[in-house]
C-alpha cells in the first residue's frame, strides 16, 4: 500500500512511545527512565518530556521528580468519545432506561482488551464514581461480560489468555467457568456483575448488536446489594435488554440510511 511507503516521523514515534509507556506506570515515571527504556539519550527525553508539560498533558512532581499525565489528556479522548455517533444514537434509549430503572446506565465499548465507558445516564441523587473514559475489565463487569461474551471464540481466548485479576473473592479467575459464563450470558442475552468488581455493587449489562450479531457496545444498570435484588434482577434484566436491543435497532436503521443515501449519491 502506498501508505505504508511514507516515513514515519521519528519524534511523533518517541512522544507516542512516552505516551503508551506513562499509561502502563502507575506511579509515573522520571526522565531517566524514561530514557533508559526508550533507549534515546537523556537530553532528547527532556525536550520532549518539557514540550508536553509546556503544553499541559503532563506534569512532574516536586519530590519524585516523576512525569504523570494531567486531566488535559483525558478531555481530550473524552472530546473524541463524545462524538462517537453511537453515542447519539443511544441517548434516548438510556434516559429511558435510566427513568425506569432509578439506577445509573452506563455504555461501553471495547478497547484494547478493555471496556470504555462512552456515556452515562445518572439518576439526580445517584453518583457513582465512573466517568466518560473509564476503563473497566472485561471479565467480571456487567457491560465487560456482555462484550466479552459475543466476541468470535478466538478473540475472546486471546484475552482469557492474558490472564483474569482477581479483584475479590467474587471474581471470575477461572477460564473455564467465565467460558461457561459467557455461554449463559449469549443463551440469557444479559450479563450479571455480581459484587465481581466492587463488593456491594452489582451491575446488568447487555450487548449492542450488529448484523453480524456482534456485540459493538453494551449498555448497562449500576446499583447496591439493595438495589439489584434477587427479586428485581429478572424485571432489571429485561429492562436493559429492551433498551439494548431499542439501540441495535437505531443502529441498523442509521445504517441502511446511509447506505440509501450513499447509493442515491452514486447515481
């Protein structure tokens, strides 16, 4: 491909190396390490290290000397995941939801292994500490097991396969019993986080599907032990099912009008 044939810039590779190397410390990192990982002399880390606190994506500490990022960075992926145009097809589909329920919806979408939430439907006296941009695990949230669950067999053997942290004792860390897990949410068409994650919390998650019957999202309910209940899962469950398959439906819809429309375009 042509594009392939076009040179990489080598100081756009270093910064996004710095980047991906900053997000996998969770402590930060100082110059000299940085450095000393990248393999690049101290003085060209330091240019580029100061060229992004000058810019406001990242900051040293005074003692520890260590650069870690500022929330900048973080707005601006949020920005992105803002206009991500499932998100505005889902909207009415979630405040739905979120009316029904009394409970705090959440949508996620697969990245990286992880599930990332792009929007969020909070009731007013609920305030749950998630946020657009917040990455969850995949194997023991509602909307991680929902997207998990649909994947092709060997994608999802690719991430069992990289290894199930075990958050609590609640926590699905057996590849075998999460495979029949999976199995149980694809013939239930919901996923349940029970306390897996957080103890005292629970969480229903269900897929956003395509034609494909893969999952491009999943929407979800976040409540306490008290409020997802043994006897309101069931009624919880096809609430958010209804609402995940509303959003399917809005996103085939939006689907074939654009290809109507690229159609009508070409003629």
């Amino acid at each position: 491909m042509a594009g392939e044939k076009i040179k990489s810039v080598p100081s756009v590779e270093r910064v996004l190396s710095i980047l991906e190397m900053l997000a996998s410390s969770q402590r930060g990192l100082t110059p000299s390490q940085i450095a000393r990982n990248l393999q690049m002399a101290r003085s060209s880390a330091h240019y580029l290290l100061v060229t992004l606190e000058r810019r406001g994506y990242l900051h040293r500490g005074g003692e520890s000397g260590r650069y870690l990022f500022t929330p900048k960075l973080f707005e601006l992926a949020n920005s992105t995941l803002g206009r991500l145009p499932i998100r505005e097809l889902a909207q009415p589909a979630m405040r739905a939801l979120m009316e029904e329920s009394g409970l705090t919806v959440h949508m996620a979408i697969l990245d990286q292994n992880e599930a990332v939430i792009i929007d969020k439907a909070e009731p007013p006296h609920l305030h749950l500490a998630t946020w657009i941009g917040k990455r969850m695990p995949l194997h023991c949230t509602g909307t991680g097991k929902a997207l998990m669950a649909f994947l092709p067999p060997k994608a999802a053997d690719r991430i069992i396969s990289c290894g199930l942290i075990r958050y609590n004792d609640n926590t699905i860390v057996s590849p075998r019993r999460l495979r029949d897990a999976m199995e149980g949410i694809r013939s239930a068409g919901y996923a349940l986080d029970d306390e897996e994650e957080t103890v005292g919390l629970r969480c229903i998650g269900a897929p956003v599907l395509d034609e494909a019957h893969q999952a491009v999202a999943a929407l979800s309910i976040a409540g306490t032990t008290q409020e997802i209940t043994s006897d309101n899962l069931t009624h919880l469950a096809g609430l958010v099912r209804r609402a995940a398959a509303r959003v399917s439906a809005e996103i085939l819809r939006s689907s074939r009008e654009s290809m109507v429309q690229a159609e009508d375009h070409d003629v």
